[in-house]
C-alpha cells in the first residue's frame, strides 16, 4: 500500500489548483462581525442549493460557526487583496475601517465583491484536521469585476 505524501508535499500539490478567493463572514451572538480568508470553499448542489467552505480546527472563529444560524461568502475581486491579507493575519479588528452592511440574514456583506452568498447553516461535518461547513443558500448576489486567484502560494491576475 503506498503511503500519504508528507504533509509538505501535500500541501505544494495542493497548490497547484488555482482557487478564488473569499472571506467568510458571520455575527458573533452579541452582534459583533467576526471573518477569516478561506480558498477552500466550493459549491455542492444546486437544488437545494448548498455550498461548503472548510474551516482549521485551530481557528479561533470556529467556536462562532458552531453556534451561528447565518453566515455569508464574500468572493473577492483582485482589487480586494489586501482585504484577504487583512483577514487572514490580523488577530482582532478584521471589520475595523471595513464597508460593509448586514445581509438579509445578518450575516456581514462586505462591500464591493464580485458576488456573495447568505446562508443557513445546514450541517457541520468533521474531517481531519478541519471542521466542513455546508450551509444552504438562503440568497446570493453577482456583480462583475474579475476575481482574486490564489495559485502556487501567491495571488494571481485573470488576464
């Protein structure tokens, strides 16, 4: 039987699927927005519709996905690069300075993204070292723009 790559293998293989770019995004119970950058989300079915995104179990936001009902996937354009950066390393204040309105659901829009989805949570599964939340689609919204692409470990331009 052949053994699993290690894990840095893994990962560089990984790397070589191009994915957008989005920011997950949720209320806290007392109201306060909370968001991290995630590339690893995907649709799962159009009828119902459901997307996923997958979340480390040592991210600190995980325990609000748990109990949250709503949270919303901004999808940023290349020109929201520095909000992916901004919410992936700043460990508080992610939302601070940052345009954005809450959803139908309450869940946080940011402004300005190529498209968004608000979702129900409809189920959290465990797998590995990451916990896979599927929420069903409660309402999306497109716009144009070109998207923000993360390839071989660096941010990348559609042209």
């Amino acid at each position: 039987m052949p053994r699993p790559p290690d894990p840095e293998s893994f990962r560089k293989a990984c790397a070589q699927f191009a994915t957008g770019i989005t920011i997950v995004s949720l209320r806290a119970p007392n109201g306060t927005p909370h968001g991290l950058t995630v590339n690893s989300f995907t649709s799962v079915s159009i009828n119902p519709p459901l997307i996923l995104v997958c979340i480390d179990y040592g991210c600190a936001l995980l325990p609000y996905f748990r109990l949250a009902n709503f949270f919303a996937v901004n999808i940023l354009t290349q020109e929201q690069r520095s909000l992916s950066i901004s919410f992936a390393v700043k460990p508080e204040g992610r939302f601070d300075g940052i345009h954005w309105h809450a959803g139908s659901t309450g869940a946080p829009i940011l402004s300005g993204v190529l498209a968004f989805f608000e979702c129900r949570t409809s189920q959290i599964a465990e797998a590995g070292d990451h916990a896979i939340v599927i929420g069903e689609v409660v309402r999306s919204e497109c716009s144009t723009g070109n998207p923000l692409v993360y390839f071989d470990s660096n941010y990348r331009v559609l042209r």
